[in-house]
C-alpha cells in the first residue's frame, strides 16, 4: 500500500480535532465547576439547592458526552489520514504529526486534559464522599429555642399535625435531591476520553 512521507501529510484534519478539543477542555472546565459548586453546597448543609446543582452536573456531563462522541469523529478520521488505526490515542498521533506546530500543539491538548480528567475525577469522587455522609436528618431543621409567642402549649393537634407534615415532606425532599445529586455524580466518570488520552 502507497504511503505518503510525512512531510506530504494535510492538516486540515488536525485544525479540526484541535478545534474540537478545546471544546473538550472547555466542556471538562464546565463540568468540574459544576462539581466545585454542588460541593460547596453539600459542605454548607444547602440540601434544597441539590437539585439545581444536579441538574447543572447532568447538563455539563451532557454537552462533555456530545463534545467527546464529535472528537471521536474527528480523531479517528486524522488517524486514519496519518496511517494509524481509527482508535489511536491522542499521544500516538501526537507522536506521528508531521514537523511543525502540530506535535506540540497535540502535546499540550493532551497535558491540559489529562489534568482536567484527574480534576473532575477528584471533585466526582469528593461530592460523593460528601452526599453519603450527609446527614439523616437532611431537610429536618434544628429546632430554635422557645419563644413565649409560640405557645407550643396551647396549640391544636391540628396545627401540630400540619407542622409535622410539612417537616416530613421536607425530610423527603431533601432526601430525594441527596439521592439524585449523588446518582447523577457517580456517573461523571469518562471511559472514553480516558482511554483517547491512554490512561485506561
């Protein structure tokens, strides 16, 4: 089979999977900002604001997917083009760019996201860590101390029986955002992107 020299090989290949991996990186940024915030919020007791935080993690993890299935693409097709298999990872083509600017530019692509993976592997791990040991009673507040205005003595059953409902649609509540955040957390890790950048 008919192999060009290096020298003859395009880059037009390259300009795109570069392009695609700063979107990568910017997506991996998004992602471990989210984390950095959902454990920030889990830190401080913040139960209520999970869901929001959970839906933040799911939506970066999201568009991280999406970028990583388009970088795919785009590797594969450049490896192909410098004659290596379609599943190479980003140091072996790294290693076969032709002189010039690619070699060091892939390089540098390579470093940054590998920081970035062990990153959000850290803070995934670190927000886990801290929704297990969330407390049992999330979404039940402490109890203040008695003022002589509340008349705890002389209130209804009714009144008690209502308070108490809306503390255990609290404790449910709260319960269930824990529960999400930390589904939604263990699935953060990135089988592909480790394996693209050779750390699987």
């Amino acid at each position: 089979m008919f192999r060009r020299p290096r020298g003859e090989w395009g880059t037009v290949g390259a300009d795109e999977l570069s392009a695609t991996l700063w979107r990568e990186r910017r997506q991996l940024e998004l992602l471990l900002y989210r984390l950095e915030t959902q454990l920030l919020h889990v830190r401080a007791g913040n139960w209520h604001w999970l869901k929001f935080t959970a839906a933040d993690v799911e939506k970066a993890l999201e568009n991280l997917r999406f970028d990583t299935l388009a970088r795919n693409i785009e590797s594969s097709a450049l490896a192909i083009e410098w004659c290596l298999s379609a599943n190479a990872t980003l140091p072996k083509i790294a290693s076969v760019a032709p002189p010039g600017v690619w070699p060091e530019l892939l390089q540098e692509h390579h470093r940054e996201l590998v920081l970035l993976f062990k990153q959000v592997e850290t803070a995934a791990a670190a927000n886990v860590n801290a929704l297990q040991l969330a407390p049992q009673d999330a979404g039940n507040p402490e109890p203040g101390p008695v003022q002589p205005s509340d008349n705890i003595a002389t209130a209804s059953p009714g009144t008690l029986a209502r308070a108490g409902a809306v503390d255990d649609v609290a404790f449910l509540t709260e319960n269930a955002n824990i529960e999400r955040a930390l589904a939604v957390t263990r699935d953060c890790s990135l089988p592909l992107l480790a394996e693209f950048l050779g750390l699987a």
